[in-house]
C-alpha cells in the first residue's frame, strides 16, 4: 500500500483487491483506512468524503479519496462517505528503454500524442509486474489512452 498525499486529497495504491458488492465491509475497511492515515501521518480526518475507487483485474487498485467542505461534519466530528466504483483497465506509460520481450508478452502496445502505453492482456507474474511498476507511470483515470494506434513491438 502506497499513500499520496495532494491538499484534501488522499490517493491510496493498493496492490489488492477488496470486495466492492458488500458496502458494509468497504465501510468498515475506510473507517480504518482512516483511523491509519491520522495516526501515521498526524492528520485530522472528519467531514464527508467522496471516494473513487478505480479497480483493474491484474493491478488491484487504486483509491482517491477527497474530502469535501461541509462544515456540520467538521462541526461534529463525523467521517460520512459517498463510494464509487470505477472498474477499468488501467495503462502504463513506459519509456522505450525499458521495454523487454517479458513485458511485451504480457501486453498489449499502444501509441498516443507520442508516447507508448501497456496493457496487461494476461495474467501477469509478480515479478514481471513488479518491473513494469518500477518503469512506468499508472494512468487509472484517463480512458482515451484506448484510442491510440495499437503497435506491435
């Protein structure tokens, strides 16, 4: 688990996966997300939060987590949530210079405004997994990455 902190936003990457149709064990999963992201990082968490999570097959995925300014939750000390489930595949954005035969064999090439993209086509090992993390940048929100031109490499 990877946390990124932007101003009222928390961006949680989370190699796993949860179970997104029972609401009751998501709730009770961010309440000690919560409790976790106060202690570590010595932020006061209360007030309404609408959550995004964006979830691929072969990644997990990954959470954003905005805090909304809503003064009767801050007033009274409360957390409330609103849960959105984004399921999409995600892509890589990887320089050529990383690019191997492993890789390629578990992905799918893509080509758009001039740089190139991965999408894991198959299960994917952890090691090689692992190594497209390392080289690359994960695009998790932005669909138009699947109208590029697909190129074989």
């Amino acid at each position: 688990m990877k946390f990124v902190i932007d101003n009222n936003k928390f961006i949680v990457f989370l190699n796993k996966k949860l179970d997104l149709d029972n609401k009751l064990k998501l709730e009770k999963y961010f309440k000690k997300l919560f409790n976790k992201i106060k202690n570590q990082f010595d932020i006061e968490v209360n007030g309404y939060y609408n959550i995004d999570i964006y979830s691929d097959k072969h990644y997990g995925m990954i959470i954003e987590i905005i805090k909304e300014d809503l003064d009767y939750y801050n007033y009274f000390n409360q957390i409330d949530m609103e849960i959105n489930i984004i399921k999409n595949d995600f892509y890589y954005e990887i320089d050529y210079d990383y690019l191997n035969k492993d890789l390629l064999s578990y992905c799918s090439c893509y080509k758009y405004n001039g740089k190139l993209y991965l999408k894991i086509k198959d299960n994917i090992n952890f090691i090689s997994l692992a190594r497209l993390l390392e080289f690359s940048k994960i695009i998790y929100k932005d669909d138009k990455i699947k109208y590029g031109k697909k190129v074989k490499l």
